[in-house]
C-alpha cells in the first residue's frame, strides 16, 4: 500500500477527498481528524493511490467501450491497431509491424492472417528483399478503418465531453507528460 505522509497516530497530508471512493465512505470526519490516534482511511492510502485507481478506472471504461465500438466490424483492439500502423506506415514488412506493435512477430502474423481473411489486408512479397512479405491495407481496409474512426470519436466524444475545453486540454498535457 503506498503511505501518506503521515504515520500512525500522526494524520498525513490531506488531499482533499472527502468519502470518494470505497476506502473513504462515511470516514470523512475521521479522515479529517485522524480519529482516535489512528490515521484515517484517506490519509494510509495517499493521493497517489487514489489517483491511480480512478486512472485505472478512467481507462478500463475506455477499453469496454472501445471493444463495444469495435464489435460490429469484428474487429478487436489489436487488429484495430494493425490497421491503423499499416494506414499510417503504408505496406510494411511483417517484422515491421510486429516491432511497431509490441508484440511477436507470430502474433502480428495472426493479426495480419484475420485481417487478410476479410479482405482489409492484402500480403505482397518485398521487391527488395525476396524472403520477406509486406503488408498494406486494401481500399476495403482503408473504408472500415475510417468507420471505426468516426464511431470512435463519437465514443471519445461522450466520455469526454463531460470535461470543459479548457479541462480537456489540460488533461492532453498531463497524459503527454507521463507518457514520457
């Protein structure tokens, strides 16, 4: 568990949430005291927790409605990304877009080996180099790509629009930040 600053008997600095979450209902007066010598439930977990919990929480909410966003092109989250590698990288070689998706070239084959099923991927042998293959998105790739774009920012667009533009942009920056 990540520590406040504070130490039993000692209250730690208070972040400023007052019964957020399971771990802060009905103690916000405690956690504001530190109760009868004891730290409150707030001040034992500390910010840092409670914000990776509602990142987490943020993000597995955009993952559910990515797959629902997804699901009627059959489409999953990987094959979605190798459309999106091959559309902005054009035809590349197989280790190529293993490398540029983080995951095994046998993996990137079964990816590219379900797209080419339904015709939004199309194999080519490599001009320059005989034993490799490339891959590159058919016209038909490229349409059900641009579906799934504009669907997905419709998506982005409800769970987002619940911010101002100005909370928006600050949260572009932040995310930016600790992407580095």
């Amino acid at each position: 568990m990540i520590q406040g600053s504070g130490t039993a008997g000692q209250p730690g600095i208070r972040s400023g949430r007052t019964g957020a979450g399971p771990e802060g209902a009905g103690q916000a007066g405690r956690a504001e005291t530190g109760g009868a010598g004891q730290a409150g439930p707030a001040e034992q977990t500390g910010t840092d927790e409670s914000l990776a919990d509602a990142f987490l929480s943020v993000s597995r909410k955009l993952r559910e409605t990515s797959q629902e966003t997804l699901a009627p092109w059959d489409i999953n989250p990987s094959q979605f990304r190798a459309l999106r590698v091959l559309n902005h990288h054009g035809a590349i070689r197989l280790s190529d877009l293993s490398g540029r998706l983080h995951i095994a070239p046998r993996s990137a084959t079964e990816v590219v080996d379900a797209l080419e099923s339904r015709g939004l991927v199309e194999r080519r042998p490599d001009p320059s180099d005989r034993r490799a293959t490339l891959a590159e998105l058919t016209e038909h790739g490229t349409t059900v790509l641009g579906g799934i774009r504009a669907a997905r920012g419709t998506e982005a667009e409800r769970v987002f629009d619940r911010l101002s533009p100005a909370d928006r942009d600050h949260l572009a920056r932040i995310l930016r930040q600790l992407q580095n």
